[in-house]
C-alpha cells in the first residue's frame, strides 16, 4: 500500500485498503505505516477527517512505543501539517511543519529526506 500510495495510483490503493479491511489477523492500530499509508491516501482525496483519525491512531501508537523523537515522529508531523493546511490552518500547518524537520534534522543529523516531509504536506507551501 506504502508503494501505492507513494505512485498515486489510486486503484491499487483501493485494492490494498480493500485487503487491509479483510484480512483477519491484521491489525492496523499496531501498524504504523499502514496508519501512515492509509493516512497519506486518505489526505490525498482531501478527506481530513478519515486521515485525522488514522493520524490520531499513529501517534497514539508511537506514545505507546515511547517514541517521542526521529524520523517516524518527524513524518507523522508531516501529516499533521498537511492535515492542518489542509482545515485552512494554514500557518499551524507550517509551524507543525517546522517542527517535523526540525525532528528530522535532529535524528538524521542532514538536510536528506526533508524534501519527503514537504510531500508529505503539499498544501502548505
């Protein structure tokens, strides 16, 4: 789904989320790119609600893993970010998105992959 959502290629990602809904011994909420993927599609047909809820789901899982830093931490701002801007909270948007490189920088230590938190949040530049 993860490479799907990646391609915009929105009848694999219906495919995919149609498994994700029947496989029975999946669980989504102890997924955390299957949150993010689903997520990420679901702010790609500019549905902030179904994302928000996924989003909320993630971070739920990261605060239950311990996870207050790196890069898993700094994506999920993303797509809050893309979230807000999205609501037309737009500078909210670009403060959250301030904060996801600042993540990242902080646990990658480089510029690298910051341009991936931008994809991440294409309504607020």
């Amino acid at each position: 789904m993860y490479d799907a959502v990646n391609r915009q290629d929105k009848e694999s990602v219906l495919y995919w989320l149609e498994k994700v809904e029947t496989i029975e011994d999946y669980d989504l909420f102890n997924d955390y790119e299957g949150l993010v993927s689903i997520s990420r599609y679901w702010l790609s047909q500019n549905n902030t609600y179904r994302a928000g809820d996924l989003i909320n789901s993630a971070e739920e899982l990261l605060a239950s893993r311990e996870e207050n830093q790196g890069p898993r931490l700094a994506r999920l701002h993303a797509l809050k970010a893309e979230k807000q801007c999205q609501n037309g909270e737009t500078s909210l948007g670009i403060e959250t998105l301030d904060q996801a490189e600042s993540l990242w920088q902080e646990a990658e230590g480089q510029q690298s992959g910051i341009q991936t938190l931008r994809n991440y949040a294409q309504s607020c530049s």
